[in-house]
C-alpha cells in the first residue's frame, strides 16, 4: 500500500513533466500558432501574450513543485518526534507550494487552450 507522501510526491512529478512537456512543444511550435500569410506567419501580438503568460505560469508551476518535492523529501518532522512542534506544521509544508503548483499548472492550461482557439 503506497503512502501520502509517495502519491503526493508522484502528483507533484507528473505535473512537473507535463508542465515541462508542454512548455517545449509550445516553444517549439511558436511559429506554428498563426494560420500561414497572417503576420508574416509568426503569431499576433495577442496570441504572443498569451504564450507568455503559458509559458510564465507553467514555469511558476515548475517551481512550485520542486518545492513541494525538496519538502516531501527533506520531510518535516512530525509532532511525535519532536516536542512543543507545531501540530500540522508537516503536512502544511507540503501542502502550500503543491496547492500552487496545481493552481499555476490549471491556469497556465487554460492561458495555452485560448491562444491555440484563437488561431482556428
């Protein structure tokens, strides 16, 4: 039986690899987000916008998740092991920057669907 701290650190590595995936594939295919003889092929101002903010809250993401995973790997200790310790100190410590990550991670998805409708 896996424990929470396995599946929180499998969420938070998952959403790294997606968010880094489609980060490539939107740099890589940047020149491919106009309809070919509009704006000499490159994308308009507002689709560039749009990349940006993706590109801006898929990295916030990243980050965000290599918090939560130097946390769940540095684990806080538990209120057992250490007297006078804060009750849910431990599980707030991973909690937040994973909140964070996954908040950034949806809007940053969200940022990259608008600019790819709005080229069709």
């Amino acid at each position: 039986m896996m424990n929470k701290d396995t599946i929180a650190q499998a969420v938070v590595t998952q959403q790294i690899a997606l968010a880094t995936g489609v980060t490539t594939i939107t740099l890589t295919f940047y020149k491919n987000f106009s309809p070919s003889g509009v704006n000499n092929g490159l994308p308009t101002d507002g689709q560039t916008h749009w990349l940006i903010a993706t590109w801006g809250l898929f990295g916030c993401s990243i980050l965000a998740g290599l918090v939560a995973l130097m946390v769940l790997v540095n684990k806080v200790p538990t209120t057992d092991s250490v007297p006078g310790a804060v009750p849910g100190a431990a599980a707030n410590a991973v909690v937040v920057p994973a909140m964070i990550q996954t908040v950034t991670f949806l809007a940053g998805f969200a940022c990259m669907l608008y600019a790819v409708i709005s080229v069709v």
